[in-house]
C-alpha cells in the first residue's frame, strides 16, 4: 500500500535520504545496523515521506454527531 501511494504520487527516495538517515544514527553500532540493513531503512524512508505526504494533502471535514 505504501508503495502504491508512492508510485501514484511520485513519491521517491534517492542516496541522499538513505545518508541523512545513516547521518541522524545515535553510534556508531546503530550506523553499522542500518547500513546492513539498507533495504529496511529504505522502506522506513519511503514510508515517512508517504505519511508527510497524506499529513500534507489532508481535507478534514466537520462532522456533526
């Protein structure tokens, strides 16, 4: 689902978001672990920027109850 809303909107990640996350690490072992996991944090990425995205483009409506 994330990576439809992603592709629909042209939503993207690039090398330059992978390495300001790897940058934004606490230590050094937490840097080793996302870069061994480069496919997870990718996602994590994607998925930030597709939720930034809705937040954006929100419409709230008033409902009555």
């Amino acid at each position: 689902m994330v990576r439809d809303i992603a592709k629909r909107e042209g939503i993207k990640i690039d090398e330059d978001d992978f390495n300001k996350r790897i940058e934004s690490a606490h230590d050094e072992k937490q840097r080793e672990a996302m870069l061994k996991n480069r496919d997870s944090v990718l996602y994590d990425i994607l998925m930030d920027k597709v939720f930034d995205f809705l937040l954006a483009n929100a419409k709230i409506q008033e409902v009555e109850v």
